[in-house]
C-alpha cells in the first residue's frame, strides 16, 4: 500500500509539535538561566519570559485545539541542543564575569529559532486559512522578538561590559586609540587601522 503524500497540514502540525515541545522546554531552562544570571536586570528579563513562556504554551494549547488535535509535543533536537549548550556555557562560564554575557548569548540563539518557527508557522496558518491560529502564533513571535530586543539592549549595557576589558587596560592604551571594538563602534563598524 502507497504511504499518504505529506501536505502543508502535516507539516504545520508536525512544527507546531516540535515548538510546543521547545516552549515547555524554554519554561524550565528560563528558571536556569534566571537563577544563573548576575545581574538583576538579566534576571528580571528571564523571569518575566519565563511568564510569558507560559502563556505561549497555553496558545499553542488553543492552536491543537482549532486543530482538533491533542496538545502533544515532539522532541526537537535543535532546542535541545541549544539547551546542551547553555549547560555547557553555565559550566565554563557561571563563575566568571563573562557569565551574564554567555548567557544572553545563549538565550537569544533560543529566543533566533522561536522566531524563526513561529514566523514560519504563522505564514503556513495563514496559507491554510487559519487565521485564528495565525493571530495567536503572530502574538507569541512579537514577544519573542522583544525578547530578543530587551536581550540585546542588556547585552549593550553597562552592567554586561564588565566581560569585557577593565578600565586599567584602556588607560594604558594610548590616548585616542581605544579597543578595536571601540575604533570600529566609532566608526560605524567600519575597519580602522590599529
């Protein structure tokens, strides 16, 4: 007997499977991370997502149910890898003054594939007329991307540049030559020479 020919149905239910399973995933890994992180504002911005994580996975829940489908995960090995690598981070890094910036790092590759899929799961909603799924999954993706936003702007700050540098070793610098990182930021990203 002939195997049924997948459609887009199939698809869009098998990547809805696989980000309910990320987003469960992503509750208990945001309580890590937040336990994790120094400073208050990273651990402010990992518990609020870890919140709203929760209610992504409760819209999931409403998109199987305009499916008529149970709510039901699927491993997905890509979260689980980010996962692998956020440990392995925490490990290397947790005790250093790198940590909160290996963090966010870690988490915005979390926060790039939840983008990445629900934007793809809201376009096929769409292409398959849901239009009430397309709403919920469009709702989720805005959060995740101010996620990836608010991370960013840490990750910017002051309190995230103490990975970085210590202000002894830009004082012995010579005066008005700076980091490259600084050169380059000064200059638009453009390349200056050393």
């Amino acid at each position: 007997m002939a195997a049924k020919e997948k459609t887009l149905n199939d698809l869009f239910l098998e990547t809805l499977k696989d980000v309910y399973y990320a987003e469960k995933q992503a509750v208990r890994q945001l309580q890590k991370a937040a336990k994790a992180a120094k400073s208050d504002e990273l651990k402010q911005a990992f518990t609020q997502h870890r919140e709203e994580s929760q209610g992504q996975v409760e819209r999931l829940d409403q998109v199987f149910e305009i499916l008529g489908k149970p709510a039901r995960g699927k491993t997905c090995e890509a979260i689980q890898g980010l996962n692998a690598e956020m440990a392995e981070v925490l490990e290397d890094f947790g005790d250093s003054p790198a940590a909160d910036a290996a963090l966010i790092g870690t988490a915005q590759a979390v926060e790039h594939y939840e983008i990445a899929r629900y934007g793809t799961l809201k376009t096929w909603a769409n292409q398959l007329g849901m239009t009430d799924a397309a709403t919920l999954l469009d709702e989720t993706l805005q959060e995740e991307k101010r996620t990836d936003e608010l991370l960013t702007r840490i990750a910017e700050s002051a309190a995230n540049r103490e990975a970085g540098e210590d202000d002894e070793d830009e004082a012995e610098k010579p005066a008005g030559r700076g980091s490259a990182a600084s050169r380059s930021a000064k200059s638009g990203g453009r390349r200056e020479p050393a």
